[in-house]
C-alpha cells in the first residue's frame, strides 16, 4: 500500500529539479499524476517510464487558459482531483534590490510566482471539493520569512504573498475540507541552483548560513510534500513548513 494509493495530483513546474523529483515520488507512493510544465519536452521526459500513472501537459501557469487545461486534463483522465501542488516559480538571476530590479523582472516573477498559484487555485480548488476534499501545496520559500544582504526583493515579495494567500485559502476551504499548506524551502541543490551559484562567493556565503553544512536536496521537500498530500496530514492546515537544515535559525 502506498501513502498516497488512490490520489490524483496535479503538479506544475514538473519539467525538471523538484517538480519531477515530486512527479516520481507521488507515482511510487500510488498516485496517478498531471505533471505540467511549460517546456513540452521536459514534461514529456519526467513521465517517460511511468507507465500510463502520468501524464504530461504542457502550459504556463501564468495562463488562465493553461492552467483550466491542466486541471480539466486530470479530471478528464483519472476522473477527480485530491492534491494541487503548486510547484512552478522562477527566480531571475538579475533580481536584485528593489533599486536596481527591472519593471519586466517584477512582472514576470510576479505573474508565474503568484498570479500563476491563483490561477491553478481558482481552477483546481473546484475540482478538490468536488472529489470530497482535498490538499493545497503551495512552494514558498525560507526568503519570505528572513531578510537577506544579498536582496532577490521581487523573488522574495512573491514568496511571502504565496505565504499569505495560502493562510486565506486555508480559512476559506477548510470548511469545505480543502487544506492548504506552504512549504519554504533553503536553498536546494537544483539545476536551477547550481546555475545561480556559479559565483563561488555567493554560494560560500550561503553555505556558511546553513547549520546543517550543506544545500539541500530536492527529496528533503518531496518528503514533506508527500506526507501533505496524503492522508496522514488531515488536520495540517495553513501552516507555513519550513525546510531548510536550520539556516532561518542561525543568528550568526
């Protein structure tokens, strides 16, 4: 039996990193998975193997019609929805301080980082409480709850509005059976990761943050992940879970 036998879950950014580390982790635990990204052939890549218990869908988050897509893509071929994992974000490496930082960069981090969670609420929420309840994972990120000398300011306003938009999805839906949760992560060693941290000074100064002595891993997140899909998490509800190997912890 696996934790999640019988779920049906959508998971968007699932190209690549932890959107398909996820993908294969919920498929393993006996769910049957929508993974979406907007990279056709990535999402294609992450199901490959899967043997029909996922299916790929390309579409941007940051589009009403994609996103009503995704979800009727679920329905339409495993017959309900039980989790909606919100896993698409971007962080642009010239997203700096709000001094410096682009009208372009903020709109593009705003529109996927938040709109884009919005939009897969506004159409997958619907489709949960018709399946009698269900689980909203939102990722945020630990950024939202700390300051940081090196700034990511649009990156770090979009991750505490998922905080606080996953608090009112949580008041709202509960009542309907709907949980809501959001994790933030530490930095996890990611393709995404990696490329940002070429520079060996960035990356020396965020590793000497973390008191666990290292980046994390994209399962460190799946695992949290899975136990909020599943029915072990019923009574979990707009919480705020922070992974991050202690770093959000470390005064000095």
């Amino acid at each position: 039996m696996g934790r999640l036998d019988g779920k049906v879950a959508l998971i968007t950014g699932a190209g690549g990193g932890m959107g398909r580390v996820a993908t294969r982790a919920f498929v393993r635990e006996g769910a049957r998975v929508v993974a979406s990204d907007v990279r056709a052939a990535a999402a294609e890549e992450t199901v490959a193997g899967l043997d029909g218990q996922a299916v790929a869908v390309a579409g941007d988050v940051s589009k009403e019609a994609d996103v009503q897509r995704m979800v009727a893509t679920a329905v339409d071929r495993f017959g309900h929805l039980n989790v909606l994992y919100n896993n698409a974000g971007i962080f642009d490496e010239a997203d700096e301080s709000v001094l410096t930082t682009t009208e372009a960069i903020w709109d593009r981090t705003m529109a996927i980082n938040v709109r884009g969670i919005a939009f897969c609420c506004k159409h997958g929420i619907p489709a949960l409480i018709r399946a009698g309840g269900g689980s909203v994972i939102n990722i945020a990120s630990f950024v939202a709850l700390v300051g940081c000398s090196v700034p990511q300011d649009a990156y770090t306003a979009s991750k505490g509005a998922v905080i606080a938009l996953t608090k009112s999805l949580a008041v709202q839906f509960g009542p309907k059976n709907v949980r809501s949760n959001a994790i933030c992560p530490g930095p996890i060693e990611t393709a995404l990761m990696r490329d940002l941290l070429k520079d060996e000074t960035k990356k020396r100064v965020r590793l000497a943050r973390i008191p666990m002595g290292r980046f994390g891993q994209a399962e460190d997140v799946v695992s949290l992940a899975v136990y909020l899909a599943s029915d072990e998490s019923t009574w979990t509800n707009g919480a705020a879970l922070v992974v991050d190997g202690g770093i959000t912890s470390n005064y000095f």
